[in-house]
C-alpha cells in the first residue's frame, strides 16, 4: 500500500475557496482504531457551517466530513476483515480529529458500521447521514396511511430522501412541501411531492393543517409550525436549516398545540440495529438513493458552492477513484 493520500484540508474559517487540497501521510493504525479506505461520502450542511467557522468546537487546521462508505484497511477491531464494506456517521468524526473528505481515514472501532449491500458506491454514499436521518425522522413521526404530511426545507438531502421513504410505505399519503423560492417547484413535484407552498420569511403561505410535519428548518420557524398541526399530529424537529440552534422564549404549555406532540431525532445517535433496519427498508421498497450530483475530492470546493447555491438540490456526494 502507497503511503500517501490527497486530503482536502481547511486552515481558516470562511468560503470553499479556503480548501487547500494537499498531500499527506495515510495514518498509522493504533489500538482501539480502524482504517478506512474511503470510497465516498455525502456532503452536508453542518460541514458548511463548519467551514464558516460556526462550530466553536472545531479547531482548525482539520480534515472536514462527518460520514463516509469505504472497506476496512486495517483494524483492531476483531469482527471486521480486510477489505469489509462500512459505513461511518457522526461521533467526532471531521471536527475533534480528521474526517472524510480523503482518500484514507482513521476512525474509532465503535465508529465503524458494517453493511451488507449490493448497492454501487455512488448509492451508498448518499445513504449514510442524509437516510439515516430520514429514517429516524420517519420512525419517530409514526406515520400511518392517510396522514397528511409536512416537510420543512423541501430541497434539502433530508426532506427528498424522507419523501421517498414515505412515498414507498404510503404512496397514498399527501406530501406537501415548504420552500423559500417556487423556483424549483415543478422539480420538486416530479420527484414526488404533491404540492409545493411557499414559506415566506418563516411564515408558511397556507391555512391547511397537517397530521406530521417534518420540521428541517428548525428552531427559526418551530413556533410557526405549530399553527398548521392537527390535533394529536406530530412534529419532528431534526434540522437546523434556519442557521438558529435555538428557541428562545419557548413556553411548551401554551406552544405545543391543539394536543400535538412534539419530537426530535439526532444522527448523532447511531445504532447498527438501526442502520441495518434502514439499509433493509431501502431494499425491500426499492428505492432509488442515486445521488442528484456526484463530484470528486478535487471538486470539494465546487461542491460546497453548489449546495450553497440557488441552483442547489437533493443529495450531492463525493466519490474517491
């Protein structure tokens, strides 16, 4: 094996332009710790916000990317052989120590998430953060045939891929979704949605009421949100799209309305039962998880202005040669 590896690296916060790419040593395996050969990986907006500077924890210089597909290197871990299909989400990865956007990584043992799947590797780095918090989202919505739904931020990698899960289960359920700009209203309706509305300024354009919303945008219209629950319907907070972290001058008496509940769900909590659920789930429903663009490593910076862009849509990836 070479003993080198290209690595997008970030030394200051601010624009894509800030990536420098670079070549440095692949890490040497330790104890407790595995190596990854990184096939792909999506790109997400907590790494944008990252890049900005907005992660107080994240001290720079550093290997952003917080998710990644690859097969196992080398390992200290027991159960894993060389050469074994993964997927790693989360943990500290890409902010206390180097994370994805390379061709190798070290990551924690416990970190490390076996997949049994026949997918491409296109398809399985779109799946890891976007779908597994889709799923979660999903689950804890508890969504039945004939709910009425609402997804928040629309055109997000997470409000597609949460439509397409639901779609497949339920392809009675209305779907609705909320954006900023009707700009890409009728792409958005022919992956599935059955109406776009317009969300001005975080106040939704429609009197209707929903029996789940999925809330994406997050704390900076939640209050919002609740003026179009149904009595007993669900709201899931899981984004924080808004740029807002949190809600301030929130009475849960008098906000949660109309005998709503109001739930969340963290990627951060990542569990193989749950992933092995999701990657079945995929498979039995067959969904299509292809990506909406694929770059490459060099392309980081391009696909970071992408995502940022008007022109920005779906799940957008990274795949190593």
């Amino acid at each position: 094996m070479r003993n080198k590896m290209k690595a997008m690296v970030i030394y200051e916060p601010g624009g894509p332009e800030k990536f420098v790419l670079e070549e440095r040593a692949i890490p040497s395996v330790k104890e407790g710790w595995t190596l990854v050969k990184i096939k792909g990986f999506g790109i997400n907006h907590s790494e944008i916000f990252t890049r900005k500077g907005l992660s107080p924890t994240v001290q720079f210089p550093r290997i952003l990317g917080i998710e990644c597909v690859g097969q196992v290197v080398e390992t200290t871990r027991r159960d894993l052989q060389e050469g074994q299909k993964i997927v790693s989400i989360m943990g500290e990865m890409g902010r206390a120590y180097d994370g994805s956007y390379a061709e190798y990584v070290l990551l924690p043992n416990e970190q490390i998430y076996p997949v049994d799947s026949q997918l491409s590797w296109a398809e399985l780095a779109a799946i890891p953060e976007t779908y597994y918090t889709a799923f979660g989202s999903f689950k804890n919505m508890q969504i039945k045939e004939g709910d009425s739904i609402l997804v928040r931020a629309a055109t997000s990698g997470v409000g597609l891929a949460f439509l397409k899960l639901v779609k497949a289960q339920f392809p009675q359920n209305r779907v609705v979704g909320a954006v900023r700009s009707l700009a890409k209203k009728d792409l958005l309706q022919q992956q599935g949605f059955d109406e776009i509305i317009l969300d001005e300024r975080g106040v939704l354009q429609t009197e209707e009421k929903f029996d789940k919303i999925l809330e994406l945008v997050g704390p900076a219209t939640l209050k919002n949100s609740f003026d179009h629950i149904q009595s007993a319907g669900i709201i899931c907070n899981t984004g924080q799209l808004g740029g807002k972290w949190y809600v301030e001058e929130f009475d849960p008496i008098v906000e949660i309305r109309n005998n709503s509940y109001l739930t969340s769900f963290y990627s951060g909590n990542v569990h193989q039962q749950l992933i092995d659920e999701l990657f079945s789930y995929i498979d039995a429903y067959k969904i299509n998880v292809s990506p909406q663009r694929i770059f490459s490593l060099e392309q980081i910076p391009a696909a970071h202005s992408y995502i940022e862009s008007q022109a920005g849509f779906g799940k957008v990836v990274v795949l190593n040669n």
